[in-house]
C-alpha cells in the first residue's frame, strides 16, 4: 500500500493525520513523487556528518509530508524534530520554512 493510500484510508476512519507516525518501514519503502523543498544549516562543513537544522517536503500523491529540526535546536542537536502531513501544499511549504528560517 502507497503512502498516500494509507493516509486516505485513515482520514476515511476519521482519524488526525497530521502528526500521524508511518507504520514500520513504510516511509523507507516508497520514494516521495518529488522533494519540494529542502534546506539544512550546515556552517561545520560539507563533510561533517551530525545531526544539522534541516525542512524538507516530499510529496506523496496528493500528500505532502513536511518535517525537519528546528533551527533553534542548533547544531549537532537531536532535539526539536517536528512533522506534518497535509494535503495543502502552500501550509507544507510554509511551515517548513518558518521551522529553518
């Protein structure tokens, strides 16, 4: 089952889908259509390879899933990751730009 698929489906159960976790694997089995968006903050260096601020969003059929850490975590931090699915692709890009910026 698709990504986008499985999101349908449990909206259909009247379920949030917003801040929804994919079950197992599912986010590494399927490419997104298209990465919309991306931008990390990186100053260590191109080489360096802990953990940096970063948005992106992928879209999955007519889903689009938004996450990242945020850029007040600072760098080398695991904390303040955040995500979203939602089908407005204006909201996804703009969220994840407000996270970075």
């Amino acid at each position: 089952m698709k990504i986008s698929e499985w999101l349908d489906s449990k909206e259909a159960e009247n379920i949030d889908v917003s801040q929804i976790e994919l079950p197992g694997n599912m986010a590494y089995i399927e490419d997104p259509d298209e990465t919309i968006f991306y931008k990390e903050v990186k100053p260590c260096g191109l080489f360096c390879t802990r953990n940096h601020p970063f948005s992106t969003v992928e879209r999955f059929g007519h889903w689009y899933y938004c996450r990242g850490q945020d850029k007040e975590a600072g760098i080398h931090s695991s904390e303040m990751k955040w995500k979203l699915f939602t089908r407005d692709r204006d909201l996804a890009l703009r969220t994840a730009k407000e996270h970075i910026e």
